[in-house]
C-alpha cells in the first residue's frame, strides 16, 4: 500500500490484514517512485498479490499526475516493478474515504453529534499539503467511492472586511482566481500550501509591504500564541472559511454516516476547530438547523492514507 503526498511518501506491507512494515520518504527526495516500490518488493522477497498507489491528484486511464509534485505513476508500471497480480492506482482521497468505512469510536473526537458514526454516505475532508475531499457512498449495504478534486471549487469573501485580502490575493496566485472574480480555489487558502498565502494576503491588506515568507507552521504556531496579530487573523479566516467550506459541502453530498476531518492540519492543530468552527459549519440560512443535526468529526487514524488504500483493496479484490 502507498500513499503518496505533496510532502510525504508512505509504503506499508499488509499481510493477513495486519501491517507488518512502514515506509517513510519526503516526496521530494524521490525521483522515481517505481524504484522504492521495487526496493520494498525485494526486500519482502515475494511478489505482492496487489498494489495500491493512492496520489494526491487525478486518476486518468489509470495513470495519477501528482498535483504537487512532479511525478507520475501508472498501473502497468507498477506491475512491472513489483510483479503484482492486481495494481491499482487510485487518488488520495479516495483512499482517505476508504479510510472511514470501517472506523470505530476509538478512531475518532466528536466535534458534534453521535459518539458512534453512523452508517451511511460519509463526507471526508482533509486540509494538509492540498486540500483534499472524499466521498464513501453507501447503497444497499455497501460502499462506493466517487472521485473528484473538490478541494479546486471556489472560494470567495464571506465579510466585506474579506474584499481587500482576497483582492491582494490575486496579486499572490493570480493564476488560481476564476476569471476576473474574488474566487480562488479554495486551496490556495486552505491548505498548509495555502495558509503562507493567505497570510501573505492578510499582511498585504492590512498595509504592510515587506512580507517574509513563513512556513504554516510557524503562522499557526504564532497564532497560537497571539504573537503576531496577521497570523491571529490568518487562523481565524481559515478555521471559519474551512467550517463553511464542510457545511456547504455536506449539504450537497447530505453525509448521514457522518462528516470526517483527516490529514496534518486536523492532526495537530485541534484547537482550530472550536466554537468558531463550528459556527461557520452550523450557520446555512434557512438549512441551519440541517447542518446543526449532521455528524462530524476529526479522524484520530495516524496512517489513514494506508488504512484507506487497504479497505479499498479488500472491497476490489472481492468484487
């Protein structure tokens, strides 16, 4: 099983359901995925019964183009370069739906709702070095993935107050606005690709003309902190704009099985997803109260990338 990010590169070896090993590479170090997927099968020494390869990107014709990194990688490669019977090359977030599918209450904190997820279609969303959205169908006993890049729809102001950061914004990622409006892909804010961005944006507006790049961990940790008053404002318009992002989002898809937060940002930034997010999660006009009554949670699953890559391998190998 692989799951392959913009940052972080995972190999794991599934045997009889257990993981028995676990690979870690920076995605950048890797000029050629298909030799660390051949290195892995020599040193089990067998040839795997699958391979699973979920990217952060989209699948076409069996083939993933990594979005934030420059590598591609195709089933019949993977074939080759470990003799595996069945390959598959599937994007990240179909894997991270998988991920949910046979989650219990010991994988999850619940931001709202039932202690027990419930069964039905799940929502899962996942800000890390994208923004990555999944969807885990249920019909008649069984689930389904569908694919999609639902982390590139747009965002736009929710305040007034929003106009002139969205604004300097296209000065930032002009390329990343849809036509001459203030929507951008939500992304390039919603993202740890994106947070240095929106940043840069807040700082922008606000008057201030020499900017030094920041990494987003260091504006969330200052945010934290209150040290710096644009990372202040920087977290508080992600946590909202994101908690309004999942609320629309899990109106269109109605997620009863729940809403599912995964990824880095989720991971280990947990104080971003209070009352405030809440609120923008809840607040959908006429449909408040709707949102009000959906499921959500943070996925406590640390290889979940893994764990989703697998259930989607058992449900493709019994079909």
């Amino acid at each position: 099983m692989a799951d392959i990010g913009g940052t972080n590169t995972r190999l794991g070896v599934v045997e009889n359901g257990a993981l028995t090993e676990l690979r870690k590479h920076p995605t950048g170090s890797l000029s050629d995925l298909l030799n660390a997927f051949h290195s892995l099968r020599d040193d089990v020494g067998t040839d795997p019964q699958a391979v699973v390869a979920a990217g952060a990107g989209p699948v076409q014709a069996g083939v993933i183009q990594l979005t934030n990194a420059n590598l591609d990688l195709s089933e019949a490669e993977l074939a080759e370069a470990t003799g595996a019977r069945h390959t598959y090359v599937i994007n990240d977030f179909t894997a991270a739906a998988w991920s949910v599918a046979e989650i219990t209450p010991d994988d999850i904190t619940v931001l709202q709702g039932a202690p027990t997820p419930p069964l039905g279609t799940r929502l899962v969303v996942g800000p890390g070095t994208g923004l990555g959205v999944g969807a885990l169908l249920y019909s008649e006993g069984h689930y389904h993935t569908v694919s999609g890049e639902g982390g590139h729809v747009g965002l736009a102001p929710r305040h007034r107050d929003e106009v002139d950061i969205f604004d300097a914004a296209r000065r930032i990622a002009p390329e990343c606005f849809f036509g001459d409006s203030l929507s951008l892909e939500a992304e390039m804010f919603l993202s740890g690709t994106g947070l240095p961005i929106l940043y840069r944006a807040v700082a922008m507006a606000a008057g201030q003309t020499n900017i030094s790049a920041r990494s987003a961990r260091d504006i969330l940790q200052d945010a934290r902190s209150g040290t710096d008053p644009h990372a202040v404002q920087t977290a508080a318009l992600f946590t909202t704009h994101l908690g309004a992002l999942l609320g629309d989002m899990s109106v269109t898809l109605m997620p009863i099985g729940g809403v599912f937060l995964v990824g880095g940002v989720a991971e280990k930034n947990r104080w971003l997803f209070g009352d405030s997010f809440l609120d923008a999660f809840n607040n959908g006009g006429r449909f408040s109260e709707l949102r009000r009554g959906m499921d959500l949670y943070v996925s406590e699953q640390v290889e979940f990338g893994i764990v989703g890559a697998n259930n989607f391998c058992k449900n493709a190998l019994m079909r």
